[in-house]
C-alpha cells in the first residue's frame, strides 16, 4: 500500500476563503450514478475537462445565467424554475447534489483512513479541514450531531480528533477553541457509545470503558427474538463490523499524534482515568434515549461474559468467523459501497485486519471511500450515503409531468425527461443481491433504492417513488421511448407486496422483525427508535400512492392483493394521524413533510376535505399554522420532539409541502394556497432557482440531513399543481 501522507499542515485561521483553487474541482459521474470530485492538478487537465454548470452551482461558483421573464403565474415560475434546474442535470439524467448535514460520518472516514493507512490526497485534507472549520459553532467553537445542532461531546471531540489527524496542529486557533469547549462538556471522557468506538479504535480512549459489544450475539439462534437479524438494518449492520473489532480489541499503535490526544482531549491525565467507570458516562448535552435500567443490567452481564469468554476461547473464535463472514456478505452485495458510511467504515477496518492491506477488499475499500466525500462551496464532507440520486430524481420528474412542463413547451424539456427516464431504467435492481438469506437480506428483484442500483438495498418508498415517476412518464409523456417493460413494473409491485406489516403500515428496509421492547436496549444514546423497524408514515404512504397509480395502469396483475394492501394501508395511516390533525414526519422535517405525503395518499382513495373527516382535520391543521407572510415554519426540533415547533423563519420547502397537501385534499378556499404560493414566488431568484434555507431532512429523530434539490423539486411541482388547482377553483367560482 501506498504510505499515506498525515504530516502537518499549515493552514490559515479561518476557512472562509477556499484552500484549494474552486475552479479545478470537477465532479465525476459514472457507473449509473457514482459521484466523486476529482481536482485538476495541473493546467492541462484542467484545461482538458472543463468545469460544468453542475460542478460550479455545488462549489457556488456563479453560474451567470440570464435574468429570466419575470413570471405571472405559478405555472411561468415553475418553468423557469426547470429552465434553470436542467442546468444542474448530470449527462446520465439524474441531479447529482449534497447530501451532507450529520457530523459524525467525516470522522469515521478520517480516523478508519488513518488506522487502515489509506491516503488522501492534500487538496482532499485541505478541503475537509477547511469544512470542520466552517461548521463549528461559531459561538463556542464546537460541533454538533448534525449541521445545525448545538455542540456536543460526540461531535466535538470527533470532528476535534479529525482535525488533528487531517495535520491541523494543537495550537492552531480553531483546535485552541474546540478544545477549550470540550473540557467545558468534561471532557472525551463522556462521549456517547459510538464515539467511545471511535476513540478506542484509534487507540485515545481504553477499550475497557465502552460497554461490551459481543459478536457472541450472531451464534444465537435466529429464532430469539433479539437476535441481530430482526434488528433495525443499519443498527445491525454497524454493530455487525464493531463487534468483530470489539473482540479484536484492536488498537492503533501508540504515536506522537494519540499520544498528545491522550493529553488534548481530557481534563485529567489520561493514566489516571478510571475506564471501566467510563461505559455510562455519557455527557448529557449528547444524550437523546438514556440508558434504561434493562441495558445497565444486560451491560453487566454482558461485562461478566468478557471476563469469562478467554475461558473458552473457540466460542470468542467462532463468533468473530461468523462476524467476519456477514462482513464480506455486505461487502460483496455491495460492491464494497455499504450500507451507509458509517458501517462501510467499520467495515474497511475489519477488512483490513482479516485480508490485510494488499487484499482486492482493502482496495475496494479505499477507492469506495471517495463515493461518500462531497466536495461544496464550505469545503469537502462526507454525505449520509452515496448520493440521493434515485429520490430527488423521482420526486422532480413527478413534479414535471404533473406540471406539464415535459416538453410541450420548449425544445431540450423533453431530451431530460428521456434522459432521466433512461437513468430510472439503469437504476432498478434486477436480481436478488448475491448473498441473500445466508447475509438475512430482504428481496431486491425489481426494487429502488435510494441512491444507485449498485448500493443495492431495497427501500420502501424508494421503490414507491420510482415506479411513480416511472408509469407517469411512460404514461402521460406523448412519445417517451417504453424502457422499462410491464415485467419490470410488476417486479416492483412484488417487491412493495412483500414489505407490509400486520399493522398495514411499511418499514423502511425489511418489515419489522423484532418486538418494540428491544428499544430498551438501545445502545447508541444519540439517537431515537433504532432497534428495530418500525412502520413510518411516509414509507407506508408512498406504497399507497404507487399502487393505486399502477392499478390505474395495469388494473388486472395481483389486483385483489393491491386492493387489499392499499385498504390495509389505509387504515394503518388513519390509526398514526396526530389528534392536532397532522401526521409526524421520520424522515423529513416534519409534520408538513408527512401531512403532504397522507393527504396525497387519502386523496387517491377518494378521501379529500369534502369527503373525510380525517384529511378536513388535517387541512385544517395546516392552515392554522399558516403565518402572516403566507409561508410555514418548522424547526427541526419537532422532530426531536414528534411536536410542531416553530422556526424563526418561514421555509420555501415546507411552505410547498403544506400547499401540496391542500391542492391534493382538494381545500376549497383558495386563500391559503394562494398565499403560499405568493411566498414560494416572492423567494425565487432572477435565474429561476430557489436559495438555500433550513435542513430538511432527519433520521432516527436526533440526526439532521440536507436534502438541497428539494428546494427545486417541490417547488417546480408544487407551482404546477398550484397553477391547475386555482384555475379549477376559479372555474367552479371559489372566492
Ligand atoms: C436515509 C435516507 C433516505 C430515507 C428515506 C427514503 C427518505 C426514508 O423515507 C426511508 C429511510 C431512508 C432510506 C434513510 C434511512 C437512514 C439513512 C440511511 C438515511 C436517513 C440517510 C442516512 C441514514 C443512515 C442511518 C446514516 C448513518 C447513521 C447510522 C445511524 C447508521
């Protein structure tokens, strides 16, 4: 393996102007999907593969384009919105962006780099410094769970140990401040389970102070109900990696850098911490689910079995056999893309241990490491998965048919709808992954998943949106090329008839396959409902929308089932509504995220405002939460607390939410929506795109993620729903 390169760097006090040139970054996409950024070392390169509007809108380098038609209407402003959206479309039809906003991934890919001995290169170190400076808190220098979040032990004694290993020296001013704001939290010393991983890995904290993490639990018998496999999958998958080294108790040599960190990062000399009085000190400005009393006493116990386990040293063995076995499982279904980055990076660990560093997995992994480092105008992250491309590709192409902005207007419209039809065909799974029951996935033939087809995982409402956004364009679009045949649409449907629960409603990767109460065990304390999938509004939501649409379509394939689901369905989502009348978003911020998506679904089995008790409630939920301006607002903590708080400014984002959900519950007084879509007008920009706001996306109730197309996709959609639906109401004479 190439030596990598950690030595200092000397770089200045601040990040606000860029460490590397802008102009030289371009973004490469490739492989049905795959995004990397690639920076031009030399004129000649640069000069050979120029930079993109693409490259350029995600490095906020000006794009310079013309000041468009001011619009009259919803349906002016929704074109030009596509005018200037098109220029963001990657040559393969799907909309590369950002999808950043947790700050606890960049770490794992820092210090799992640093331990396996990956490189980066120094525009990469520089750019990911640059973005830790940028994103600490500019009051206390710190860094939260998320973008937006106050500071904590987790994220800044994380995001603190990446600087340093990225070469920023103790002193420099940003590390003076982190640090100083770290000893105010106490110290690394109550960082949150994950973080304690972290730190021990690299050899800054003592395994000895992290509760037990026994890959034992894998040579359990599959029936028990806590057995791994029916816990939540990326629960599962991150503990999966971290129990084999757990039981490694590997450790990085000690070197001049851990060795100063074991001094920076407490406020005690690091030989006299006591670690085993560690593993429940958890700061509490981290903790989001405490420890019940359950997971104390299974810590015990479990505390007991390390001690004993040397006794039988064959079990420890063959625990760590079957860990490792499921290690390349994932690996191999994956094409070494993972789950998510938070696994992938334990994964490559583990990798590393077991087939060492000129094995083909420790290359797969080094070179995989790049799908997940974003590179923007505040400087380079590491996004939540590989990419959004599937979801933001579904919901604009809804949005532009429904809008009929599909080239009946304009020359160019219809080549990117084709194009983005043709990257929807390249991106549905076609087989069943490679290791399939023996690695205890769910079926995949005929699914999408959220980013590319090579991540390979299922989703629900992935799956949902895609067939949506497929059968409206192979249906409603005058001339469109029939790429993905009737098979293809019915595997799909399968795959959706697989995934409902008892109670009606859809999980988001696999159904449930464990009891609620396996909650109490927790581990992770930053983060909410993890254990186990649940069913989620929004996941059983977009089933009902894409099955009703395709029965429209193909009313005889496995109609008697689809019915069936979608009545079940039905009932799951009336039994969720809130008694204020909304629905609580798990995935989006929040109630105006999922009220949209019900309403949606309630219209399209004939309940609106006039015809539902439920969707009249819901209507009038949202329209009490209107404000002056004619936007909505939500903070990011209804999600933390499944309650409606307000933001201090109105959001482009949830204002069309909201607006989406009273068009599709047919609310008969234009006012509202009116006034919605006057704010969504007012915020639009000369060239037709939509500025950044807020965060609009969360996950596990704690964890808040960006979803940056959305300001283009529910805009441009709702504006052309609007368009049509207050023209209706005029011609029915609504005041
Ligand atoms: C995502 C992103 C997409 C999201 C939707 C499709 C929006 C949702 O409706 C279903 C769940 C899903 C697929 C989802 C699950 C959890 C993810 C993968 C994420 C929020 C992106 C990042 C997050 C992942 C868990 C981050 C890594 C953190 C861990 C706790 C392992």
């Amino acid at each position: 393996a190439v030596a990598a390169d950690y030595t200092p760097l000397d770089v200045p006090a601040s990040g606000t102007t860029p460490f590397t040139d802008l102009t030289r970054w371009r973004l490469l996409v490739n492989d049905g999907g795959r995004h990397t950024w690639q920076y031009m070392r030399t004129d000649e390169q640069a000069a050979n593969w120029p930079q993109s509007e693409v490259d350029r809108y995600w490095l906020g380098i000006p794009l310079n384009l013309p000041t468009l038609p001011k619009p009259k209407t919803p349906l002016e402003a929704a074109r030009n919105g596509y005018t200037f959206y098109k220029h963001l479309q990657s040559p393969d039809g799907h909309w590369a962006g950002e999808y950043g906003g947790p700050m606890f991934i960049l770490p794992g890919l820092v210090i799992s780099s640093y331990i396996t001995g990956m490189p980066f290169t120094r525009e990469e170190r520089l750019e990911m410094i640059r973005y830790l400076f940028n994103r600490a808190h500019p009051e206390d220098g710190g860094w939260g769970i998320h973008i937006e979040g106050h500071s904590t032990v987790f994220g800044t004694a994380l995001n603190y140990v990446s600087l340093r290993i990225l070469g920023v020296d103790a002193e420099h001013p940003v590390c003076i401040k982190a640090r100083a704001h770290l000893h105010k939290l106490g110290g690394a010393t109550g960082i949150p389970a994950w973080g304690k991983f972290w730190l021990s890995v690299l050899g800054v904290y003592s395994w000895e102070g992290m509760n037990p993490v026994p890959p034992e639990l894998w040579l359990l018998p599959n029936f028990l109900p806590f057995h791994p496999h029916r816990w939540w999958i990326h629960t599962r998958q991150v503990y999966l990696p971290m129990s084999y080294i757990y039981a490694s108790s590997h450790t990085h040599p000690l070197n001049p850098l851990t060795l100063s960190l074991r001094s920076e990062l407490y406020t005690q000399p690091y030989q006299t911490i006591h670690w085993p009085s560690q593993r429940n000190n958890i700061a509490s400005v981290d903790v989001y689910t405490p420890h019940t009393h359950l997971l104390d006493v299974m810590n015990k116990l479990l505390g007991v079995w390390e001690l004993v386990s040397p006794l039988v040293p064959f079990v420890r063995k063959q625990a760590m056999d079957i860990a490792y076995q499921h290690v390349v499982y994932e690996d191999e279904n994956t094409s070494y893309q993972c789950l998510a980055p938070v696994n992938k990076m334990m994964n490559q660990i583990v990798r590393f241990l077991v087939d060492g560093p000129s094995s083909h997995a420790y290359e797969m992994h080094s070179l995989r490491r790049r799908d997940f480092m974003w590179m923007g105008e505040e400087g380079l992250r590491v996004t939540g998965t590989n990419g959004s491309q599937l979801w933001d590709l579904s919901f604009i192409m809804q949005g532009i048919v429904e809008s009929g902005l599909e080239g009946k207007e304009r020359e160019g419209d219809m080549d990117s709808v084709r194009r983005a039809l043709g990257w929807l065909d390249g991106g549905q799974i076609l087989d069943d992954p490679k290791w399939y029951e023996v690695a205890y996935r769910h079926t995949t033939k005929g699914a999408w998943g959220f980013s590319t087809r090579e991540q390979g995982y299922t989703v629900s409402d992935c799956t949902g949106e895609g067939l949506k956004a497929v059968l409206y364009l192979q249906n409603q679009v005058e001339g469109i090329p029939q790429l993905i045949s009737d098979r293809r649409l019915c595997d799909a449907v399968d795959v959706l008839l697989t995934m409902q629960n008892p109670s009606g409603g859809f999980a988001s990767y696999e159904l449930i396959r464990g009891p609620r109460w396996l909650e109490w065990i927790n581990p992770a304390e930053v983060f909410g409902d993890i254990m186990i999938e649940y069913a989620y509004p929004e996941c059983t939501t977009s089933t009902i929308t894409a099955l009703s649409i395709f029965r429209k379509y193909y009313p005889d394939y496995r109609a008697a089932e689809i019915d069936l689901t979608i009545t079940h369905a039905i009932t799951y989502l009336h039994s969720v509504q809130q008694p204020s009348g909304g629905w609580v978003g798990c995935w989006g911020i929040c109630f105006t995220y999922a009220t949209q998506f019900a309403l949606e679904s309630l219209s399209l089995v004939g309940e609106t405002y006039e015809t539902s008790k439920s969707a009249r409630r819901a209507c009038e939920f949202l329209v009490g939460k209107q404000r002056g301006d004619g936007g909505w607002g939500e903070s990011y903590k209804s999600c933390e607390q499944s309650a409606w708080v307000e933001h201090e400014e109105t959001q482009i984002v949830q204002t069309c939410w909201a607006v989406m959900a009273l068009i599709y519950a047919r609310y008969p007084e234009r006012g509202p929506i009116e006034r919605g879509v006057r704010l969504v007008m007012g915020r639009q920009l000369d060239d037709g795109s939509w500025p950044q706001e807020a965060i609009e996306g969360v996950f596990n109730k704690n964890c808040m993620i960006s979803y940056p197309n959305f300001k283009f996709s529910f805009s441009i959609w709702m504006l052309g729903r609007a368009d049509k639906y207050l023209r209706e109401l005029d011609a029915a004479g609504s005041s």
